[in-house]
C-alpha cells in the first residue's frame, strides 16, 4: 500500500518524500512542475537509494489523478499540491483559489471515489489570520485571513472539517506550517522559489552569493525586541518528519480530524535571521532598512505542545542548522 505526495517533487514534498522513504514508506510522487522540477525526482532517489513511481499530473485533472489510483493501491495520501507566494495571489486570486482549493476538492474526490479516506493536508500559521495574541494554539479558532493564498488554506480546512462531519470515516491531519527554512544536510535538494524571491531566506542565500544586491529588511519600528519583524522558523527536515509522525497516527487511530501546529515555539526576528546567517557562513549580508511590507504582521509563533504530547513530536533542528543548510544547498 502506497502514501500518494502530490506536490511531491516541491520544497516540503521532497523532504517528507525522503523521510517516508527513510522509513521504508512505498511512496508514489504526483507533480505537474508548476512550481517545482523534474531532477528533484532523480535526487530524491539519490539521498534515499530507493525506487518509487511517479507521475506528471495536475491534481485538477481528474481522469489523469484516476488513473493513478487505477493503477495503484493507495493507503493514504499528503496533499502538498499549492501554490504558497503571498504576493502572487494577491494579483491572481482565480489562479490561486483553482489551484489550491478546486485541487483540493477533485484530489478529495477522487480519494472519495476509490475508498481512500487518509488525508494529511499542508496548512499554513496564517489561517490563524490577524489577532492580538502572539503565541498560537490549536483552541484558536480562524481568523480573518490576509490574502489569497492565506484563505485558500483556510477554505481548505473548512472543506475538511465538513467532509469529517459528514462522513466520520475520514481519517484527516491537518498540519499548520509557521516559516519553513533550510535544506537537507546533502544539499541535493531545497528551496527553489521560481524569480525573485517573496521569502526571507531564500532572499538573504541570494544577497549572500551576490545574486542579489541587499537585504531590504521591511521595517524596524515593530514592537519587537529590535523593531525587525518575529517569526517561528522552523527547518524543513524537522517539518518533514512532523509528516510522518501524523501519518503514524493516521494509521494508529483508524478515523478523525486532527490540527496541529508545526513550528519550535521559538521566535526570532529579521536581525536575528541575518545576524545568525553571517555567523555561521562567515558570508556578509548587505542590508537597508525599508518600509514595512503591507499585510506584515509584527511577531507570530506556535504552541508546538499539542504535536509534542499527541504526535511525540519536537523539532530539533536550530536556527544555525537552518542557516548552514540553506547556505550548502545554494552553494552545490
Ligand atoms: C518573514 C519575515 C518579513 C523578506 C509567509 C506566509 C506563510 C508561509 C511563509 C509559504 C517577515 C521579513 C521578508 C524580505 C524581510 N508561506 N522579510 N525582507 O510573511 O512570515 O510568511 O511565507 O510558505 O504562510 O504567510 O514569511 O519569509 O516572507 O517573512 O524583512 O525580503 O521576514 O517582513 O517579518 P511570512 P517571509
């Protein structure tokens, strides 16, 4: 029995890829490389040494996404098919709002169809949306999301919470994801955001190799321990295993609806992120002070508890190993 990755060949796919594998998961990867590329397959198979299937597919096509269930036994699926720049969506609400929730549902229904009902789905910490406290928990209910991309994931959520209401049979992890940094300690693969980047690491790799001119740290008058913006970072390995660890409980449980953060509970901010980078890379990272950028919020971080005591899961990695990776990908 397989565990189906759409979006498997992106950034937090390939790594949870990796991890299942590690655990002598069979996987099947689908990817339409919209966002993503086709060597990501190949180097997956070279970090783990392990065969599996893949498929170049559109989640929205719903004969091609058949075909692939036709063919294989699936015992659970984790949906990592989105797009996720903030700004893009922002300009192209329809591209995003077909993409990821029309994906969503046809995957879904698909799943529906073949008896498939394990569901682990990639969210994000900005459903929680704007609001006065800093430190999220699971209790929170949705906030008001900022952007498309933000309401794509919670509209998803939503989605979920019905189909579990309607048929409780499903078998669903919902997974929040606070600001994945950082790249498998091989270097083979990692974050590859097509053009300029919107992110703040992907952005501070390219200042740093000379890519890109300077840093513009959007705001320092936050009310922040040095005014720059705070965030959970979390690294993308410890993420990737986050997945497998829902996954086992998925397995473990049989039927329900599970949400949990992922992210270490830690904050740092911007200066912290460039301060710690050129520490650890001995690299210089030219930066200004710019404007805040709108929609931006000033500190956010997770409540990891919930996945700690229900997942046994904790991050482990550090804000020095998400700098060194980043920086050793960029550079093979
Ligand atoms: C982090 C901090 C910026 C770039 C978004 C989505 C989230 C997830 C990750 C997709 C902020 C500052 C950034 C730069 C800067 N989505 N910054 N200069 O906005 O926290 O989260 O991306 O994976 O769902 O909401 O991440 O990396 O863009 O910003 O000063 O050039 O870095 O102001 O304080 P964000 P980010």
């Amino acid at each position: 029995m397989a565990i189906l990755l759409p979006g498997g060949a992106g950034y937090i796919g390939s790594h949870t890829a990796v991890e299942l594998l590690n655990k002598e998961k069979e996987i099947i990867i689908v990817d339409d490389f919209s966002n993503s590329k086709p060597e990501m397959i190949d180097k997956i198979k070279q970090i783990t040494g392990k065969d599996f299937k893949f498929y170049e597919v559109n989640c929205l096509n719903k004969k091609e996404l058949e075909k692939v269930f036709e063919e294989n036994s699936i015992e659970a699926v984790i949906n990592f098919a989105g797009f996720k720049a903030v700004g893009e969506s922002v300009k192209e609400p329809l591209k995003y709002y077909n993409n990821n929730v029309s994906g969503a549902i046809t995957l879904l229904q698909t799943m529906q169809k073949y008896g498939v009902k394990k569901f682990v789905f990639s969210s994000s910490a900005t459903v929680y949306g704007t609001r006065q406290e800093v430190e999220y928990t699971e209790k929170m209910k949705r906030g008001e999301t900022a952007n498309p991309y933000g309401t794509t994931k919670s509209m998803i959520e939503k989605i979920l919470e019905d189909l579990y209401f309607a048929d409780n049979q499903w078998d669903i992890a919902i997974l929040r994801y606070f600001n994945p940094v950082g790249a498998h300690e091989s270097g083979l693969i990692g974050e590859e955001p097509q053009g300029i980047p919107n992110n703040l690491m992907p952005y501070i790799v390219r200042v740093a190799n000379g890519t890109l001119k300077e840093l513009s740290v959007f705001g320092n008058d936050y009310d922040t321990p040095d005014g720059t913006g705070v965030r959970d970072y979390i690294h993308v390995v410890d993420l990737a295993k986050g997945h497998v660890k829902a996954l086992e409980k998925l397995e473990k449980e049989g039927t329900g609806i599970y949400t949990y953060n992922l992210g270490t509970g830690k904050g740092y901010s911007v200066l912290d992120m460039v301060k710690t980078f050129e520490k650890v890379t001995g690299q210089k990272v030219p930066y200004k002070i710019a404007p805040r950028r709108a929609g931006d919020l000033a500190i956010y971080y997770a409540d990891p508890n919930k996945a700690k005591e229900e997942l046994n899961w904790q991050t482990e990695k550090t804000l020095e190993d998400m700098c060194r990776d980043s920086w050793n990908y960029i550079c093979k």
